[in-house]
C-alpha cells in the first residue's frame, strides 16, 4: 500500500485544489495536494515536501483530519489527511495544471479524484 499525505490548505474560508497532471495518472482530476511518503518521513514533513516540490510554496501543518484507504485498480492508497496554512504569498503551478481557490458550496463544479472525495465527509463539506 502507498501511504500518500494531502493537505486542506486553507486561506480567507477558501481551500486550495489543484488540477492533475494530464500526462500522469488520474489527469485532469482535482485533488487536495500532496504526494507520497518518503521513507524515514513524518507525515507532516512530506506534506511540506510535497507543497514546496510542487508549488513553490511554504505551509504550516496543523491538525490530522482523518485518512482514506482507496482501492484504486492499479494500486492501493492511505490518503493521509491533515490541515494546513499556507505562508507563501505566491503558489507557482511546478507539477499540476491548475489550481483553485474554492467555498464549500462549489465544489461540486470540480471532478475530484476518488481517493480525495472521501475528505468533504471528514470536514463536513
């Protein structure tokens, strides 16, 4: 199983998805950013890894939200979920299409990979 660490970065009651890579599995999708857990890394760590690799950007991890075991056909996920603050005035798009700032109430206007769905439960969205 591949253990992968999302954030909720949140800024002014909006939070930040961002559009996957075309060429990369699941492209197009949207999902809360992150990626996969490096050995010998907290989690925290390879979210802050993860946000600065991909957008250029520093965040502050906050608290755990809760986890998402997704099967998916080709492997199976533990989508690691945890608040975060965004530091960074800018965000450079390094790996992904796209990327939001969105409310709760339009976030049904975005196609979410299926693994990151399961999150809008946790934090009652």
């Amino acid at each position: 199983m591949i253990e992968v660490v999302a954030g909720i970065i949140y800024k002014n009651n909006k939070f930040l998805i961002a559009q996957r890579n075309l060429k990369k599995d699941q492209g197009g999708l949207w999902e809360f950013p992150g990626g996969k857990v490096e050995k010998g890394e907290t989690y925290e760590e390879a979210l802050k890894r993860e946000i600065k690799e991909e957008f250029n950007a520093d965040i502050e991890v906050e608290e755990y939200v809760g986890e998402n075991i997704h099967h998916y056909p080709e492997k199976d996920i533990r989508l690691i979920f945890y608040k975060a603050k965004l530091l960074s005035e800018k965000i450079e798009l390094i790996e992904h299409e796209n990327f939001k700032w969105i409310t709760k109430s339009n976030k049904n206007k975005f196609e979410f990979a299926e693994a990151d769905k399961k999150v809008f439960e946790m934090i009652g969205l």
